[in-house]
C-alpha cells in the first residue's frame, strides 16, 4: 500500500458530507482501492438543498473530515463532477493530515442555505 504522501493532488478527495463513509452516496466510491485517511479541513460549512456545502477558508473554522487517496481518483472526476453538479466546484486546498499537510481535491459549495 501507498503511503499518502506519495499520491498526487489529483489522486486525492476530501470528502465532508453524504460522500463520506458511511453517508447517504458513499456508494460512489464501491470497489474503489485506496486509503481513507481522517483530516481537518479550515472554512466555513453550511448547508445547501439538505446537503453540506464547504467554502474554503485559511482563517475559518476547523472541520474534521474524510481523505481518499486512490490512484483511480482522476478517472472519476468527471463522473463526480457531475453528480456533484453545478452547485459544487472542485478546487484544491490544504488540508492537515495528522501532523502533515497536504494538497488534495474537494467540491466547494457555491451557495448556503
């Protein structure tokens, strides 16, 4: 197995809402081989048509969620893009990892509740 470190940016998705394991569409990532990792992410979190939405912030508040490292990630974009939609951008932030920080992909909420 892959240490984290040696995955790419694309080859890493933060997950903090029903994409996460155990949420309501974590079925997406079913016989997907890679590494969930537990990680803080910095912004603010709403709420967008009953599903969480993240707006990345350096100086917000710390929110504790999910790291998929898969080697398989960038061939899924493009199904994730659009199940994500409109609403939800894909853009790349810091995250900590541990006692590590890290680059990785998320899908940022455009709007709030």
């Amino acid at each position: 197995m892959r240490e984290l470190d040696s995955y790419k940016p694309e080859e890493r998705l933060i997950v903090y809402g029903s994409l996460a394991p155990g949420g309501s569409n974590a079925f997406m990532f079913k016989g997907l081989e890679g590494t969930w990792h537990r990680c803080l992410i910095y912004g603010n979190m709403g709420r967008w048509r009953g599903f969480k939405s993240f707006k990345w912030d350096p100086q917000g508040t710390e929110h504790e969620s999910w790291l998929l490292a898969s080697a398989a990630l960038p061939r899924m974009f493009p199904e994730l893009d659009d199940f994500e939609g409109e609403e939800y951008q894909r853009i790349v932030i810091p995250a900590r990892v541990g006692d590590n920080w890290i680059l990785a992909h998320i899908y940022e909420g455009k709007c709030f509740e």
